[in-house]
C-alpha cells in the first residue's frame, strides 16, 4: 500500500494486484490484498479476523451454513475446521446434511454443466443443481439408510441437535460434516429440519412408527452456550434461517458477538437477511459498535477457501514460530547451567 501526500491529507493508493501474485502462499497473498479496494481488500480483512478467531481459545466459534455449499465440494472444509476444533457451533440448512449424508455414504456428486437439457436430465433420473449433477438412485438408497437409522432412536422426544449427531454416529466417513461433529462432540443445530429430505424421511416413518422430534428442544442448549461464552464469533456463509438462530441469541442474552464475518451476493435492499449488512445487527445487539465485522460480496465457493486458507497457513506459520522460539530458550536454558 502506497501513501502520497496531497496538502495535509494522506491519501492511500491501491496495490497492483500484478505486484502481490508472484511466489506467494495464500497468507501472504490475503496479507498483500490488504492495499486492495473493494472486495479483495475486504478478503484480507476477513482473512485477518478469522485468523484472530480460530487463533482465540476463549472466543466460541459460531459458524453459519447456508446454501449449496456441500454439493459444490466445500463440505471437507467445514468437516476440517470442526476436527480442529475451529468450529463450536454449527447451524446450518437439513439440505446441507442430506448432501452430506449422502457423500458420507459413497453417493457423491458429479460436476455437470449449468447448460444442460433440463428435460432430458429428468427423463434420466438426474437431478440438476446448477452445474452439479445428482442422480434419483442415490435418494432412493439414502431412505433405506434413513429408515434403518431412524428406526434406532431411542422412544422418547428427541431434539434435532440428538437426531443429526444420531445421523453422524452412523456414518463412517472422516470427511462427513456430520460423522465430524459427532466425533468431536461439536452440536449441529439445523431449525428448518423438515424443509429438507431428511424431514422428509423422517416423516415418512412417522407415518407406521412412533417418532417425536422436538422442535424447539435445542434452544435451551444453545442459549446457554451463548449465556457461557467468554467471548464469540461467528462466520456466516450465505444467510436465512442459520444466520437468524445464531444471531437472534443475543436477543436474549446480556452480550452480542464480538467478530462476525459474513460471505454473500446478496443486497440489503430488499430487507432481508441475507443481504442485511453486519453493521444493521448493531441497531439490534447482535453485534457491539466496537466488534470487527466484514462482509465480502461474492461467491463463497471462491472466498472462502481463500480465507480460510490464509488463516490456516497463517496460524501455523504462527505455532512453528513459537515452537522454534520455545526451543531456542531451551536451548540457551541448558548452556547456561
């Protein structure tokens, strides 16, 4: 970032991104961002926030998962950050844990063309998300997976955080969103549970068997990890439904988040959530006027990867820095004795 002197003010001049490409790792190219305007600057903001959250052992990490993020392959990511233990909480769409469930159990996705024949694709039992293919077989293995596995809850009213970490047990795939979380311990809140084809399943046996799924039994555990948390953070990819549950937390509690990152297209004209601007949840106690927020205006599948790529290698080159710190003091420790 260049500074130029213009009579008594500083003006600040963009970098090149021509200047910043060469031989970098993704640390040191969401660093060299930072002089950029507009959307790359804010990826290294982001980068540098997240960095502070994960790196923060007192800070509760929220994170929000909307949209079509595992179809598009980012679901090893979130499976990661949880075996890291850089997820707390997470709340996502029962969608996401359908597209889960079904990679978890050797059914994946294939990349498709967003050009295809509609028409055609339904005649051969494909179904098309944008340029993801899905074929119907894999649904109709997913329901016997569904029953077999519902059928082994216990018989008395579950909350969906016991059904999802129930789905997870079941799953033996390390890469799984789902079969993660269980391992770790780490609570899958999911409120619009049947909008989904797991509420469907789960419905479908309703119909012959006894099941009661408690719709609002999770609340409860999560307001008091609010109430509990030192300090909080939350990262939001997309919005809707998981954005509100995390946010509308701190309603009723006497703190709000001290970070929150936010990746989005949308816009905040049209007043709803997914394009509300961190800076509106100030007007509601959600976030303070003190708390560092960014938002980042593209697609997630592209920021972030990046993001979360920066803050990693950036955290580690951090720990190794200390460890090399900790052995040199060792070292000067024992010539001196």
């Amino acid at each position: 970032m260049v500074q130029v002197t213009d009579g008594q003010k500083k003006l600040t001049k963009p970098t090149s991104p021509a200047d910043i490409t060469d031989n970098m790792d993704l640390d040191e190219f969401a660093a060299a961002l930072s002089g950029c305007a507009f959307g790359a600057g804010r990826i290294s903001q982001a980068a540098d926030i997240f960095t502070e959250m994960i790196a923060d052992k007192n800070i509760v990490k929220f994170f929000g998962l909307a949209g079509a993020m595992v179809p598009a392959g980012m679901r090893k990511i979130i499976a990661d950050l949880i075996r890291d233990g850089h997820i707390n909480v997470l709340v996502t769409t029962g969608a996401n844990m359908v597209h889960d469930a079904l990679e978890g159990l050797y059914m994946p996705h294939y990349k498709g063309d967003a050009q295809s024949n509609d028409v055609a694709l339904h005649e051969e039992g494909i179904d098309r998300i944008y340029d993801v293919f899905l074929p119907d077989k894999h649904f109709e293995e997913f329901e016997g997976f569904m029953q077999e596995t519902i059928a082994k809850l216990p018989e008395r009213p579950i909350k969906i955080s016991e059904f999802m970490a129930h789905l997870g047990k079941h799953i033996e795939n390390s890469d799984s969103i789902l079969r993660a979380a269980y391992d770790m311990g780490v609570p899958i809140y999911c409120p619009a549970f049947p909008d989904s084809v797991i509420g469907l399943q789960a419905w479908l046996y309703k119909e012959t068997n006894p099941l009661v799924i408690d719709a609002i039994g999770d609340m409860h555990d999560f307001m008091d990890i609010c109430w509990n948390a030192e300090k909080a953070g939350a990262f939001f990819v997309g919005g809707g439904v998981p954005k509100n549950f995390i946010f509308q937390s701190m309603l009723v509690t006497p703190r709000d988040f001290d970070y929150a990152i936010q990746l989005t297209m949308d816009t905040p004209q049209t007043g709803g959530l997914s394009g509300a601007t961190l800076e509106e949840a100030i007007s509601w106690g959600k976030v303070g006027h003190k708390s560092k927020l960014v938002t980042v205006y593209s697609d997630a599948t592209i920021t972030m990867p990046l993001i979360v790529g920066a803050a990693r290698a950036r955290l580690r080159k951090q720990n190794q820095n200390k460890n090399q710190n900790r052995n040199q003091n060792q070292n000067k420790s024992q010539k001196t004795k």
